[in-house]
C-alpha cells in the first residue's frame, strides 16, 4: 500500500491526543482567544498587520482551508468550514475524521488519489471532487486540492482547500437531462437533424438517424471525411439556388426555408423541405449551419396531381367559383360550366339525370332528407366525378319559381382543398402530437381571428401552472393569469401581434393555480397559408422561472460582493495576473478607499499603476 494502509485513514485522536496548538489555529483565525495562544507578530509585539489580514481573509473566505493528518484527522479548519458544511470546528478539530464524512461511492477514488500523492518524495498537489456529508445529513458536492506538506515543521499535514460545487454538478446534470431529452426529441422525430459546414457540399459534423431512411446513406456516410456529401446529393438543377439562398439568409443573419430535391443511394428522387440557421462565432463569423430537412415527397406529388387537375379543369371553364344547378323532383334541368366542369362532364351531359348520380350512395339519403325539408342551411357532402373519384362539396339550396313551376336551385362549392388541408392538419397533429408532449414546454394552437379562442394547449400546461389542458382551454385563462405588474406591457404586444401579425418574444410572469408566479418565455407565430392567409396562432410557452432566480441571487450576490469589497476595513486590491502583456501584469483593476487612504494615492491613481511585486 505504500506509507500507509486504510486502518490509518479510519483512526481517530483520541481527546488526550489533540494537540492544542490545533484549537489554537482555529481560534485565531475566527478571531476568539485562548488562553496564552494568542500569536504575537514578529517583533514581539501583538498581533501584527499581516496576522489581522490573514485573519479577516480566512473569516470571510468562502472556500474551506483545512489541515489533515494522512490518517484523515482534522487538525484546522478555516470558519467557512462551518459556514458551508455546517461543523463547529471547535468541536470537530482533533475530532473528526474528514474520511468518514466522504460519500461510500467516492471514498476509494479519494483513497486512490491521496495513496498516489504520499507515495511522492517532493511536495505534491492533487485535486478531486467528492460528495461530503453536511451537518444536516445531505450530501454536497465539493471541489478538494490537497497539498501534501508533511515535510513542512510549521505543517506536518495537507493542507486542503474545499470550495462547494453543488451548484455547478447539479446544473451540469441538468445540462445533461436536456441534452438526453433532446436526443429523444430528435430520435422520434420524422427529420434528418444536420450540423455542416458552411462550404461546398455542405459536409455533416453531426447526422441524425433519420438520414439513412431519408438518403439511404447511413448518417456516419455523411459526416466529414465520410463517403458522401450531402450536398452531393442535391440534383443538378437546385444545388445553386439552394447554394444562393443560404449564402443571402446568413448575410441577412435570418434562417432559411428551401424546397429542393435530392437523389437517394438508390437512385430514387426525393422532394424535401429545409429548414436552417447560421452557426455565429464571437466575431460574427458563420461557424456552422444547424438544421432539419422533411421528406415531403408524398406531399410534393399530391401538389403536382393537383395542378394538373386544376389545369385540366381551367381549360374547360371559363370562369367560375359555384356550380349551379336546377332541380324539378331531383331530375336536374339545368346546369352551369363551372358544376360540369366540377364534375368533368361536357356542359349538356348532366341534364335530364337525377342529381343524386352526382353523390356517393353513402350521402344520397342525407341529399335526400334536405331536398325534402326544404332547407336552406349549407352541409357538407361528397360527390363523385365522372372519372369515378371523389370530391368534397358544400352544397346549399332554396326553393325557386322557374317557367311556371316550383323548382329547387343548388349551389356547390367545391371544398375538396380545404377538407385535405384539414385532414391534413388532424394527421400532422396526430404524427407531432408525441414530440410535442414530450418537449419541456408547453405548446398551444389559438384561433387566428384575434378571439384568443384556444385549439390546443399540450399537457405540460398543468406541471407548469397547475391547471389541466381542458381546463386552460374551456376558461381561457391566459389573460386572467397573466402578473398585474406585467399585465400592460404584455398585453400592449398582444395588440401589436394582432395589428400586425409580427412574431411575439416575451417574457413576463404567469399565476399559476396555486398562486406562484411562474416566468415564462412566450415565442409565438402567426402561420398563414399560401396564399398569406392567417390559419392559425401557434407558440410556446418555456418556464424560465429557475433562469430568473438565478439571475436575481447573481445580482444581489453581486450587491453583496461589492458592498463587502467597498466597506472592508482594510485595503483590498484586485490586480491583474500575468498575461501576454507586460503591461498588463500585476496592474490593479479596483481598489477600495481603505487602500487608498492606506497607501496614500487617490483610486485614480492606484488604477494607473502596477504593484510592485
């Protein structure tokens, strides 16, 4: 085991054991008495300049100074020992054993490390992070560098100094849960997921899964120095304009949205949707691009079947939004271009036949009950082509005198393109429903006719405030819950989103159920269709509320130092360390007025100067 073995580590001084200078350390540097301890300076005097300095750093230092005796022995421990871990140093020097206190799992790697370091002839440091008990029974996370000064007749120990790193494990672990949880958004999500390079060929650092099932090529292929290249990939006839539409998004400093095509590994042509952004360095440089690219070949290919349609259907028709008709008994008498057209018959074809021929046998007696009836209230049913295919209508009819007898006049509308984009829509909803649940926000749908009417709200609106989706939505609580002290101005962007459709990036403060304000990040859109028309409102909501607390301690922790530093009644420096210009070194960057009226020069001055060691 070399110069000690692990019984070692597990021994405690027994009270009669404890060397009294170790009280006396720590009396000292808490600033109590003991007895005839009390240090004197160097001339023989009492306590001198730089005693009363150490002194005051130690008591508000907020990192652990402590000496241990190989076997784990406290022998001094600085007052942080107790402000941050909770132990009463009179108490516990010459009494514990720091070793029992180290978290089981840790413990052999902290005894691994400290066999190492005493195996060494010359004076050697080594640093670890461990997990240590606290006085309350938790466990913190802590920072050690131990240095090993046995050798040393004013030591004869290590001396260890401990900084409290819960904090950062704890936001480290938190980093790695979101990474975890966007690698499964990304996993589940029916996208090629892309970080590239901004050159010709656009060659991947990172690939998701979904670019085998997409290109054909596994995503390690595409990667640099790989096999491929996914610009490779782009046909002939885009790789320019794609190209070009990056190069002028990121000179713009905006993302971009492209349609191209891409050839796969066999062969086949795929039609995909891009959507990416620039990757900045510190100076504004591009670094990468970052991405998703959708195959909406399925999509592309039902676009191009109805173009085709429609050009069909505009070289029959002249011009025309309804078809008409004009029924006696059901038998139809008349019919206008734009119906024949509808349907694909020549304009005389459909007179003199029963116009349920033009409705599928599933809806003729839906056709029937409102010919009957008499009603004039529009409803939905489905034809049918002469070609045999189907097509959604909305038909409306009223009661009509024509050359002397009572007839029925009816209008269709084809609806054919909206029913698709609203099955489309229930599809869309139904395929992203499941990535959408599983992001840490909360995602909502609103009408777009400024109503607030919601459509949508997912689940973790009520991990988030406490209420159920049904109940956020039947109450529309957004306003009602929204913080008085921000009320105005968040509602004064909600004005602005609904004059002018402009995308909203807020922050602000929600009630939630059981009365805790709650900060979050609204980012919301107006999406329109094609033709620019609103369709829909669609944002989430991010809670930011850890985000602002920390915020909110950093300044009064900044409040705190700055109020300590200004009002110490010694002089405090901060002094620039040792860097590539010599100017720069040792200079002071901030000085309180206790230095100054120490040293005598104004804190102009002293700021223009360096210190002289």
């Amino acid at each position: 085991m070399g110069r000690y073995t692990r019984p070692r580590y597990r021994g405690r001084k027994r009270e009669e054991d404890v060397d009294p200078s170790d009280h006396d350390r720590n009396e000292l540097h808490s600033g109590a008495r003991s007895g005839d301890h009390e240090p004197t300076h160097a001339n023989g005097g009492r306590p001198g300049e730089d005693v009363l300095w150490l002194r005051s750093a130690l008591k508000n230092a907020s990192e652990i100074v402590k000496v241990v005796d190989p076997d784990g022995t406290l022998r001094y421990a600085s007052p942080a020992f107790e402000k941050v871990l909770g132990y009463d140093s009179a108490e516990t020097v010459g009494t514990m054993n720091v070793l029992d206190h180290v978290h089981p799992d840790d413990l052999p790697r902290v005894l691994e490390a400290t066999e190492r370091a005493l195996a060494e002839e010359s004076v050697v440091s080594n640093v670890a992070e461990y997990r240590f008990r606290h006085a309350d029974g938790s466990w913190r996370w802590v920072e050690s560098v131990g240095t090993y000064l046995l050798d040393d007749p004013q030591v004869r120990g290590i001396v260890v100094n401990v900084r409290d790193v819960t904090g950062r494990r704890e936001a480290e672990e938190a980093a790695r849960e979101g990474e975890r949880r966007l690698a499964s958004v990304i996993s589940n999500a029916h996208a090629y997921a892309y970080r590239c390079l901004n050159e010709p060929g656009w060659p991947n650092e990172y690939a998701s899964d979904y670019a085998l099932e997409l290109t054909g090529y596994p995503p390690e292929d595409l990667l640099v120095g790989g096999k491929v290249q996914l610009g490779d990939l782009i046909v002939e006839e885009d790789r320019q304009r794609v190209w070009d539409g990056v190069q002028e998004a990121i000179a713009e400093g905006r993302g971009f949205e492209l349609r191209y095509a891409i050839r796969r590994s066999d062969g086949r042509i795929r039609h995909v949707r891009e959507y990416g952004q620039g990757v900045y360095g510190e100076g504004g440089e591009v670094v990468a691009l970052e991405g998703l690219v959708y195959d909406i070949t399925e999509h592309r290919e039902a676009e191009e079947r109805l173009r085709e349609a429609e050009e069909r259907l505009r070289g029959l028709a002249d011009a025309a939004f309804e078809g008409l008709l004009i029924a006696d008994g059901g038998v139809i008498l008349e019919a206008n271009r734009a119906l024949t057209e509808m349907f694909g018959y020549a304009l005389a074809e459909p007179v003199g036949r029963s116009a349920l021929e033009f409705v599928v046998p599933e809806h003729r007696d839906l056709a029937r009950r409102k010919i009957a009836s008499g009603s004039e209230d529009p409803y939905d049913l489905v034809g049918v082509r002469k070609d045999g295919t189907r097509i959604d209508l909305e038909v409306r009819g009223r009661a009509y005198s024509y050359r002397g007898r009572s007839v029925r006049v009816t209008a269709v509308r084809d609806v054919t393109e909206r029913k698709a984009a609203e099955e489309a829509l229930r599809e869309a909803e139904e395929r992203y429903r499941t990535l959408v649940e599983r992001i840490p926000a909360v995602t909502f749908v609103d009408r777009a006719e400024g109503s607030e009417e919601p459509v949508y709200v997912s689940p973790q609106v009520e991990g988030m405030l406490g209420y159920a989706p049904e109940e956020w939505m039947a109450g529309r609580l957004w306003r009602e819950r929204l913080h008085p002290e921000d009320r105005e101005r968040v509602l004064r962007s909600d004005e602005r989103f609904d004059r002018d459709g402009e995308p909203v990036d807020e922050e602000y403060r929600l009630l939630a159920k059981d009365g805790r304000a709650v900060w979050v990040r609204e980012e919301t859109v107006l999406v329109r269709g094609e033709g620019g028309e609103p369709l829909f409102v669609q944002g989430i909501l991010t809670d930011i509320t850890e985000r602002k607390d920390a915020e909110r301690a950093l300044r009064e922790s900044e409040e705190r130092f700055r109020g300590t530093f200004e009002d110490a009644p010694i002089g405090v420096a901060l002094v620039g360390l040792p860097s590539s210009s010599p100017e720069a070194d040792r200079r002071y960057l901030r000085v309180n007025p206790a230095l100054c009226e120490m040293l005598g020069y104004s804190e102009e001055e002293l700021l223009s100067m360096t210190t002289p060691t």
